[in-house]
C-alpha cells in the first residue's frame, strides 16, 4: 500500500514493503531504505539510491543489493557497514552520526541509532552508539524520519519539525511500542508509521497516540498486528 505526500518540491510516493524496508519515489528517482530479500521484490523498481542504516542481516542485504541497485546508483550508509561490504556490491558513499550531505538533491542527515538498555549483557547493547545511523530525508520542506533499531533515545525525543516517522518496536532489539509512542508524542510528527514491530501490536502504539493529533497509519508489514 503507497501513500503519497504533496511536499513544496512535488510530490513524494511512500511505500512499506516489509519489516523495516521502506521504497520512497521523488522527482523521478527510487530511494531504497534498509531493503531486505526476505519481502518479494518482483516487478519493484531498481533503486537509483539506497540507504542503510546498520549491517545487521534484516538490514543489510549484500544479495538484494546486487540485483536492486543499478548503474550508477547510489548506496549510502554508515562507515561500519561500507567497511563490512568493501566494495563487494559496488561503491559506497559514507555518513556518520550528526552529519548531513545532499544526494539526489535530498539533504540526508544522520542521526544516533542505539541502546540504551537492551542488549546481551551490562555494557553489551545490541546496537552501539556511533556504529548505526537513524536517517532525516528532507524532501523540501517535508522530513522523513526513519528510527532504524533505536530504542527512544534522547535524540529521538529531541527532533524537530518531522513530518513523517517511520518507528521500529519490537523488544528487546528495540521499543516495545507503549515506548516507542512516548518518544513520538516528544517530537510530536505529523504522520507515524510503526515498522520493524516483528509480530508486536501496533494498535497498542495508535492507542497510546490517541488524542495528541499524530496521525498513525498501521500497515501490515510481518505476521498479524
């Protein structure tokens, strides 16, 4: 199911795929984000950009990768996962945590993607601070947050003038969603779209928004909401 959202530079298409894959369409270019083989990509468009947040498997997928990109597309990621592909699916163009740079003409501007809590043990997130990029795609003056696998981290709360959020929940990698709706309601999006929830219910999350004027769109993107 795609959505589209009238920007001030024309019009940009959004489409959940699966999981934490997202295809956004804009001034004629395909922006992949986080895609993953485990969703059916047949007859989807090959990407003339794509974005990845971290390399864990569900994320970064060098097969997909092969076949997804083109020519001359564009794959934009943290300096982790360019080190970890190195080379092996194409070039790489890397972002690191609090930095913006234009591709496409879309500014991109990474964000910290971590845990604070959950891990494998004290002093073992499963996701580090500075190895992941959460990402803001600007799109005109309409923001596109993606979360990545971050619980609600102060950065998280701290955004400003997001129009649309895309929210991963799914304990104990990330926020369960009653969590994860906190951290929306701080910075307080126009549209949310819970993602990467992994069997959790998303309609706890649209609950707990209920009455702040956040717009929840719950899509089914794995198993049974």
């Amino acid at each position: 199911q795609s959505d589209v959202i009238e920007t001030s530079k024309g019009p940009l298409k959004i489409t959940p795929l699966y999981h934490g894959s997202v295809m956004l369409e804009f001034g004629g270019k395909i922006i992949h984000v986080d895609p993953w083989g485990q969703a059916d990509y047949t007859g989807i468009q090959q990407a003339d950009m794509v974005i990845l947040s971290h390399s864990h498997a569900d994320h970064m997928d060098p097969a997909l990768l092969k076949t997804l990109r083109k020519e001359g597309s564009l794959l934009v990621a943290p300096p982790a996962v360019t080190d970890t592909l190195n080379g092996t699916v194409g070039d790489t163009d890397a972002i690191s945590n609090g930095e913006k740079k234009t591709f496409l003409g879309v500014e991109i501007e990474a964000v910290p993607m971590y845990n604070i809590k959950f891990g494998s043990g004290p002093g073992k997130p499963f996701h580090h601070k500075g190895i992941g990029n959460g990402y803001i795609l600007s799109f005109g003056t309409t923001r596109v947050y993606f979360s990545g696998d971050s619980e609600c981290v102060p950065e998280m709360k701290e955004l400003k003038d997001i129009s649309v959020a895309f929210i991963a929940m799914n304990p104990p990698r990330t926020s369960p969603p009653a969590e994860a709706a906190v951290c929306v309601a701080a910075f307080h999006p126009k549209i949310a779209y819970p993602y990467h929830y992994r069997g959790q219910k998303t309609q706890d999350f649209a609950d707990a928004l209920k009455g702040t004027g956040i717009e929840v769109r719950q899509r089914k993107l794995e198993g049974e909401q």
